[in-house]
C-alpha cells in the first residue's frame, strides 16, 4: 500500500513538469540544426532519490530520435538551446517527448534558409517563420500594411471584321433603278385576274349607261290620258273590291285557326 501512494505522488509530480518548443532551426547556413526549449513557470521538477535517474526527455523527428537532455538541472523559467540532427528542409515533424508522452510537437511543410519558426507571441503563440533569435525572446512580426489595388477598368477589346472575297459574286438577277421590281408568277396570275375583273366592271358600266340612255330617248306616256280613256263599269270594280276583302277575310281566319 505504501508503495502504491509512492508511485502515485511521484507521476502526479511528473505530469507537473511542463517543457516546451519556443523556436528550432532546420535549416541553418552553417553549424547545427538546434532546439530552443522553456521551461514554463508552473512546472515542477520531482525531488529524486539518490538512486534514482532523473528524467530523460526525447525530441524526434517524422522518423526517428534526433536529440535528448535530462531536466536535472532544469529550473522553471529556463531558456536553453538543444542541438538536433537530421530535420528536413522540405518538411517534417519535431515532437518533445517525456517517456511514451508527447509533450508539445509541430509539422512544418518548408522551411527557408537562415530562418526559424518561432512562437509569436513567446512561449504560448502559433509558429511562424523568423529570423534566428536563440537564447532570447522570439521578434514580434512587423505588421506591413499592404494598399488594396484599385481596379482599372479594361476596356474591351475592339474586334475588327475583314471580309475578304476571293472570287467574283456571282448576280443571280440585276435590278435596274428604273424598273420594276421582280414579280413572281402567283402575284403575276393575281394581278391578271384583278385586271380582267376592273374590265368586265368597266363593260357593264358602259352598257348600263347606254341602256339608261336610250330609257331618256323614249318620249314620255300619258297614263292619266290612257286611264280617262278606257272606260270601266262601276259593277266591276264593286266586284274586285268585294273580291278582294272575301281574300282578305278568309286569309285572317286561316291565321286565327293555325294560331289556336
């Protein structure tokens, strides 16, 4: 049981200890590639026993171990470089890591020469590319405001149509100024016909007013005079008007008949 809250105490001390990466430089103009490590202020180192090792913390690359220290000597607020190998200049990951843990890591896709990526801000802010600060506080960027661009409207371009004519056109029919127009042979029957009926109007126009003429030659008859001439009796028109009411009389009861 005792060593059951021994062992207990002393991971509980060692996930207080806090580590992390503040800048590296993986591709450096001359010398070594290298690590610059803090030790934040919160962190506390375990209290070893004398037969006890002290802790041993691991920086890797995509592949394999690049480098190692051991935190014996460590005190919280500590800035310290690490010499590491094999990083590449194309891209790679660098991972710190304290036994099977990963404590803090980051994948960088290029990297330029005699520069480093570096925190910004210091010890808790995104990597980004720097210039090389090992051993002290990492540069803030400067901020460079650059002016939008005014828009310039193009105009479009201007399209020029060059008709060239290789051979001579052939004239499907020429049209003198003073003639009339082509017409085709349905208009041609139309017309015809619309002419031959302004004749036959024009005929029986004529022959009507010749006919109207001789009427006016005629001389004049005397009706009056015809009329006193002849001499009707009186009992014959009393019987064409009495006829003529019986037809008038009948003709009205057949009306009322067909009507009932």
């Amino acid at each position: 049981m005792l060593w059951f809250i021994l062992l207990f105490l002393i991971s509980t001390t060692k996930a207080q200890a806090q580590i992390i990466i503040n800048e590296f430089e993986p591709n450096p103009n001359s010398g070594s590639e290298w690590v610059e490590l803090y030790v934040l202020p919160e962190t506390i180192f375990p209290t070893l026993a004398p037969s006890q090792e002290p802790e041993k913390w691991q920086i890797f690359d995509a592949k394999s171990e690049i480098g190692s220290f051991i935190s014996e000597n460590l005190l919280p607020g500590d800035l310290f470089l690490i010499e590491v190998k094999d990083l590449n200049n194309s891209g790679d990951s660098i991972e710190l890591r304290l036994g099977p843990a990963v404590i803090d890591s980051f994948t960088y896709e290029k990297s330029n020469k005699e520069q480093t990526w570096a925190r910004v801000p210091n010890f808790s802010g995104e990597f980004f590319l720097s210039d090389p600060s090992p051993n002290q506080l990492n540069p803030e960027p400067s901020l460079t405001v650059t002016p939008t661009p005014t828009k310039t409207p193009t105009q479009p371009p201007t399209t020029t149509c060059t008709t060239i004519i290789t051979n001579e056109p052939k004239i499907l029919q020429k049209i003198s100024p003073t003639s009339d127009p082509p017409v085709d042979q349905k208009t041609k029957s139309i017309q015809k016909k619309h002419l031959n009926l302004q004749q036959k109007l024009q005929e029986n126009f004529q022959q009507q007013t010749r006919h109207y003429s001789s009427i006016s030659a005629r001389p004049k008859k005397n009706f009056k005079a015809n009329f006193q001439q002849k001499q009707y009796s009186k009992p014959a028109i009393f019987s064409v008007i009495i006829g003529g009411m019986m037809w008038l009389t009948a003709a009205y009861l057949l009306y009322e008949k067909n009507k009932t």
